[in-house]
C-alpha cells in the first residue's frame, strides 16, 4: 500500500480562533477542510508558547523531558539524541520538506537560532523571506506542483509554517473586521481597546485562511488531494492576555482538522481529550512505522480506524518555565479539573511582552499584576473561565491532593530540572523599557 504524503499546516498564536470553532471570524477555506474532514474539538498543548510546544509535536514528548523548555532564540533547544518526526518519517522513505516558518533548534542550546531545519530532520528547507502567508502558499503551490508532475517519486512530508497570527497585527489593518461588529471572548474585557485589537487579529486570521484556501487548491490542481493527508493546526493560544503565555485553557488550546480521503474524513468532531505529544505516534502508525518507546505520547489513530487501539487519555500535564521572562509554572489537565502550581513570585496572569505592550494588555495590567498564588485549582465543569481558584476550598481538598501527586509524581519520573531549583535563562532586553517605566509586575523585586 502506497504510504500516504503528508501536507502539515501550522500557524502561530491561533489557539482555536476560527470560524469552524465558533469564532465570529471569517475562515471559509479551513471551515470548508473540517467539514469534509475531522474537527477536534478537545485538542491541546502541553506549553502555551511557541518553540516548546512545536518541539512537543515534533518530538512527542513534553518540553522538560526533550529539553526545549523555552524559546529556540533565547537559547533553548531540543537535545541532540531525542529523535524527531520527520528523522522517523525519512526512516519510512519520506522526502522531508520544511516551507515557511519553524521555531525548534535540536542539539544547540545558548544559540540565538530560530531554527535548526537540516538537523531536524528536514532534507529540503525552502526559506520565505517574512514567513507571511500569501508568500509561503505561493512556495508550497510550487513544490506541490513539482510533487504532482514526479508521481513515481517518494511520499513526502511538507511541513509549511505561517507568520500569521503572531503579533504585531498593524500590517493587517487594511483587511480587519470593524471593531463594533467584534465581540471580545468573555474571559476579557468588552472594552474600545480590546475590540479594536480583536478587529486587527481578525485580518490576520483572514490573511491565513486565505493562504491555506490557496495551497488546498494548489493540491487539487496538482493531482495530490487523494493520495494526500491533510493536517491544519496550531502552536498554542491568542495571543491575547489570560491565553498565550497561561496554563489556561484558553492558552493551551489548539485547533485540530485533518482530511484523508477514504480515512480521516465526514465532517465528523472528535470530542475526546488529546494532546499534541499524541500526534507523532498517530502519523507513524498510519504509515506504517514504529513508534519510539521514550515518546510521551500515544496513538489516536483508532478514532478513525476501528482495529487499531486508541488509547484515552484521562489527563495531560502542562508547564511553562521560559518564555521572554522566567515564569516556571507546572499543572495537570483532566476532564474536569486544572491543577497548577507556581514556583516563583510573579503576576495572577503573566503577560508575554508582545500582550503587555498591546492593545488588550493596557486595559488589564492593573487586574493581573497581582501577586500569583502557590497553587491553582478550577472545576472546568462549574467555572469554564477558570475564574473561581478553589485550591483552599475544604470541599475540593481530595481533588487539590490527587492533582498534587500527579504533578509531583511526573516531576520525579522525569526529573524536572525545577526540582533542582531556578532554571537559568535569558530574559528579553527589550522588558527593559518596561522596568524601567514602572509598568511591569514588581518592577522593583526584577530589577535586582
């Protein structure tokens, strides 16, 4: 049997943020793939930030056990001898091809790289200059038409990365949605500020849709839709405050479609509770391949396939250590309940830079920059927003203590480098000119 090729889409700071997911959000060319394919609707990462969690996905495991526990240009890395996704993947004959955006270094730590590409197993690398969507689509339409005119050739493995919808939005300003016609998620102020910031990421979101509407056509018009995996997702949450940079939900979710004629399709929405450390298994055991014992994730190909085994899952854990600031935090995610616990003073909410100094971050510092609390706990069920931490309610005590052990347990099994104290790192030189203007969270303690 013919291995399937394997065109993964990725974007940057999207979480579900799309009309497909309700969204009030035009996104016809992604709607359209998850209506004849599969929408997973329960589908997270295990870091709210860019390079641990795509080197969750590349690796399938968690940040801290494949070593890139902060971003690839701040110094962190993936160790050399974990394996990744498209090393398997040439194992199994595949042509490994890298198109856009990447953000994992692999065997380079206290780099300044944003990517490693060759290393990661990536035999052909096709740089766009700015990374922005309509650039990179046209790129992937000229590989793709060069893959349908060689039909004998190998399967390949495209992995395409977008700019879009990372900040800044300002470049989108000419395609934003009216900020009156814009409703702010409810985990946010509905203020004039926060709808105007909304209207800008729209016309991002726009923009994206529009390149991935592109590059599905490219595919038809090359003769490679049936014989082709489709994958769209994304790294973590918007880019937003209470979402990008939080062990809150709204910062680990994630989009999910796939299509696969003949497999992986019928329009149908996985509700089970999956994590992106699971999709590196799934792809290998589709193809045929094995699956690395180390990997922290398992298959779920069994929700398409009847005679294979899915495994559910009941829970995932999360973490943050670096982001642009040093803000280590660790929990665990069930059906039900967030346990998160914070190993250092900081802000209730962290707010990545790019957020602090945005639209949305102005309106809410004062809220946020409050000291955080040693221990988190939020019944998902009863408080959705994760408004209510109940982590000294007596009534929730046998809750807060066996979310505790998971969390303590896994630090153990797999040695987090927290249990041995601070994790070094570098800030970002540019929070500076926030110290030093007194608008970030306890200046004063920072600066010392």
């Amino acid at each position: 049997m013919k291995k399937p090729n394997i065109l993964f889409m990725i974007s940057h700071d999207t979480g579900r943020y799309l009309g497909c997911y309700g969204k009030g959000v035009e996104t016809p060319a992604i709607d359209a793939l998850a209506e004849k394919g599969v929408r997973f609707d329960n589908y997270f990462c295990p870091a709210p930030q860019c390079s641990p969690s795509r080197a969750s996905i590349l690796t399938g495991q968690y940040p801290h056990n494949n070593g890139m526990i902060g971003l690839a240009h701040l110094g962190f890395s993936i160790r050399p001898e974990v394996t990744t996704l498209p090393k398997e993947l040439q194992k199994l004959g595949y042509e490994t091809a890298l198109i856009g955006f990447s953000h994992e270094t692999i065997g380079e730590p206290d780099s300044r790289l944003t990517s490693s590409t060759y290393k990661l197993g990536y035999e052909r690398v096709e740089p766009v200059p700015g990374d922005r969507g309509p650039q990179v689509a046209e790129r992937v339409v000229q590989y793709l038409q060069e893959k349908g005119a060689s039909a004998e050739g190998r399967p390949f493995f495209a992995s395409v990365g977008f700019f879009e919808t990372h900040r800044d939005f300002d470049e989108y300003e000419a395609v934003k949605d009216p900020a009156d016609q814009v409703t702010p998620p409810p985990y946010l102020p509905d203020h004039p500020q926060v709808r105007e910031d909304f209207a800008l990421l729209h016309g991002s979101v726009k923009v994206l849709d529009q390149s991935i509407g592109r590059i599905l056509q490219g595919l038809e018009e090359a003769g490679l839709s049936k014989d082709t995996l489709v994958i769209y997702t994304t790294d973590h949450g918007i880019a937003f405050p209470r979402a990008k940079g939080t062990l809150m939900d709204a910062g680990l979710e994630t989009a999910l479609v796939m299509y696969y004629p003949g497999l992986i399709e019928g329009g149908k929405v996985v509700k089970e509770l999956l994590c992106n450390v699971d999709l590196m298994p799934t792809l290998l055991q589709l193809v045929g391949g094995d699956i690395p014992q180390e990997l922290d994730g398992t298959s779920f190909l069994g929700l398409f396939k009847p005679e294979a085994s899915a495994v559910s899952r009941d829970h995932f854990f999360a973490e943050l250590t670096w982001h642009d600031l040093y803000h280590p935090m660790r929990g665990v995610r069930t059906q039900q309940y967030k346990y998160i616990r914070n190993f250092e003073d900081g802000p209730s909410v962290y707010l990545p830079l790019d957020i602090h100094r945005s639209l949305s971050g102005e309106i809410v510092r004062d809220d946020y920059y409050v000291p955080n609390a040693l221990e988190e706990l939020y019944d998902l069920e009863a408080d959705p927003l994760e408004r209510h931490n109940l982590a000294a309610n007596p009534d929730y005590a046998n809750v807060l203590h066996e979310l505790r052990g998971k969390v303590d347990a896994w630090m153990k099994e797999t040695q987090d480098p927290l249990l041995s104290g601070r994790v070094a790192g570098w800030p970002a030189p540019e929070w500076q000119e926030q110290l030093d203007n007194g608008s970030a969270y306890a200046s004063e303690k920072r600066s010392k």
